[in-house]
C-alpha cells in the first residue's frame, strides 16, 4: 500500500507518468472494436425482456425438489408455443415465468405446476403483468435518460467548456452501448432492475470523467501564457495525477458489484440481484475505462484543433529545439576542449633524477 501510495505521489508531480494521450489512437481502435461487437451482438441475438416488458406471467412455488429442467418442460407442456424460464431461489423455491400468457391461458400453467409439484393450486403464487406497463416503463427509462443526458451536457459545458461536455456525452453512450451489447450476448434477463442499472453506472461513469476534467481544467489555465508543455501533454499529466484515485475508486465500488453479482446471483440464485448488479459491474469497468482512454483523449484532440492550442505547440517545439541545439553545441564545445587538452599536455617527461647515474658503471667511487 505504501509502494501504491507513493506511485501515486509521483504520477500526481509529474515525476513519472504513462502517455495516455499519445497512445489514442489504439484505445480509440479498442474501443471501437468493442462497441462493434456489442452492436453486432445486439442486432443478432437482440435483448431477453422479462415480462414486465413484454407481458407474461410468474409463478412461484413453495419450497421442492423438482429441478429447473423439469419444471420448464412441464411449464412449456402446458402453455405451448410459449417459451418458459425458470430460476431456483436461494429458499427452494422455483419462479417459473412465460411470456405472452394472459389470465385465462395461466390457470392451466398454475394447475400443471401445481400437479407435478404434488401441492395445492392455492399455494402456487400467480403474478400477470400486461404489455402496456411495460411500454410505460420502457418510456419512462428513455425519457429518464435523455433528461440525464441533456443535463449532462448542458452542466459540463457551462461548469467547464463544451468540447469536455461532448467528450463526457461521448464516453456516456460508450458505457451504455458496451453494457447494452453484453447483456445481449450473455442472454441476462432486462428488467426494470437492468433499467436501474443502467442509469446508475451513468452517475459512475461521469464521475471519474469529471475528475480527470476538473484537474485537466485547473492545470491548463493561462495554459498559452507559457512554453514548456502543450495542451496534450498537459492532459496526460491530469491523466496520470488521478489515475490512482480512479483505480482505487473503481476497484472498491466493483468488490460489492462482484459480490452481488457472483454470490449474491450465482449462488443464492436471486433473480433480480443478476439483473441489476451485471450492469452496475460492466458499466464500472467500462466507465472507468471511458473516462481514462477516451474522455480525456478526446478534449485533447479537439482542443488541439484551435488556433491558440496550434500556436502554443509550435512554440514548445520551437522552444525545444532551440535547447536542443544549444546543448548539442555545449557538448560539442566540451569535446573540443578535452581534445586541446589532451594535445597540449602530450607524453609525460621523466624527473632528472631518475636519469642521474643512468650510464655509469657499478663499483665503488673512488
């Protein structure tokens, strides 16, 4: 934790730091090869709406050793031309739900089940929704969602600039196109709970997007004032100051989501925690990743397009090149000097001393 801690510390001076910004263009290819296949996804196997979308009815049965398999095709035996789905809650208990059925074709269904079950028809609980409530809740979660949206943009663009604000409407629709095209492949059921969802991981997502802009926005002030950074390097910068933050929020808000959707789903066998907690963990993933690779990338790419942001960058490089060259021509001055050095100083003589008797013969003096 202290290693993370100081990581931190020097990605938020600048001291070390990754190129976000520079690499854009592979995340925008990641990105849109996902948003492909969670389209292509979306139009080949489309979206298994529950009944409070499409109208059915549910049955749910007191506690029994019947399995899952049986239960479907005694359900679908009954009602056919229906397809059956059914789930076993954590007490025992099966939720048998078929779609398209109304009052009078449930009775048979509930007398079925209740017969293979060896259990009183009264004891089967019976739940009818219609259509028409599910077309209202349908319209109410797109009219809920493009209010958020316009809220969205309309606060990003006066609290910061509008190129943040279509950035952030950007990264939105990438979040929720991503979420969308999963529950498409991996067949989970849409419910109202996946609405919930949904509108949720839009709250996730915009946060950690609102981070990275609010430090981007106060490190780029009275940004053409000066020489040595330009815009992108300076959004990498901010990238880099809360990449930590983001990491840790993300990874703390995903244990509970992974609690709720692998235990919580996969072993107590609750039907709506799947449907709520699959959005809210694909949806965290995916806006963390959106407001890190492709939010901020974005404003910089829109920013540069402005005639100040392509001034500035001429005179950082400018600027650079200048330093560049002087340290060339200091190294090279350097180099001359040691040369004259060495030339002047030549082969080392040797002391007079040592060259004193050299010559004379051996033997005593006389």
């Amino acid at each position: 934790m202290s290693k993370l801690g100081n990581l931190g510390a020097r990605l938020y001076r600048g001291e070390v730091g990754y190129d976000f910004i520079g690499k854009r263009k592979i995340w925008y290819g990641i990105s849109i090869l996902i948003t492909i296949t969670a389209i292509v996804g979306l139009a080949v196997r489309g979206l298994n709406f529950g009944i409070e979308f499409s109208g059915g009815a549910v049955f749910t049965t007191p506690k029994t050793s019947v399995s899952t398999a049986e239960a479907q095709h005694h359900a679908e035996s009954a009602a056919p031309g229906h397809q059956a789905m059914v789930q076993k809650l954590g007490n025992g208990t099966l939720r048998v739900q078929i779609s398209g059925l109304d009052t009078k074709q449930s009775l048979p269904v509930q007398e079925e089940i209740a017969k293979d079950l060896k259990v009183p028809v009264k004891d089967v609980n019976t739940q009818l929704v219609g259509p028409s409530w599910g077309e209202q809740i349908a319209d109410k979660a797109w009219l809920g969602l493009g209010i958020f949206m316009v809220l969205v943009v309309l606060y990003l663009a006066v609290a910061f600039e509008w190129r943040m604000a279509v950035a952030a409407l950007v990264a939105l629709i990438h979040d929720l196109t991503i979420t969308v095209g999963v529950y498409a492949l991996v067949g989970f059921e849409v419910t109202p709970g996946t609405v919930i969802g949904l509108l949720t991981i839009l709250g996730y997502s915009l946060y950690d997007t609102v981070v990275v802009f609010d430090s981007l926005k106060e490190a780029a002030k009275d940004i053409t004032k000066q020489s040595r950074f330009t815009y992108s390097e300076i959004a990498n910068r901010s990238i880099n100051g809360t990449l930590v933050r983001s990491i840790n929020t993300t990874v703390v808000a995903l244990l509970p989501v992974a609690g709720l959707l692998f235990v919580g789903g996969g072993v107590l066998g609750a039907g709506m925690l799947n449907d709520i907690s699959l959005a809210l963990f694909v949806g965290l993933a995916a806006g963390a990743y959106s407001s890190i690779f492709i939010a901020t990338p974005m404003v910089a790419d829109l920013k540069n397009g402005e005639p100040q942001m392509k001034a500035l960058a001429k005179r950082v490089a400018a600027k650079r090149a200048s330093a560049a060259a002087k340290e060339a021509a200091r190294q090279e001055e350097a180099g001359e000097a040691e040369a004259e050095d060495a030339a002047v100083v030549g082969p080392r003589s040797q002391p007079a001393a040592r060259n004193r008797n050299r010559g004379r013969t051996s033997g005593k003096r006389r």
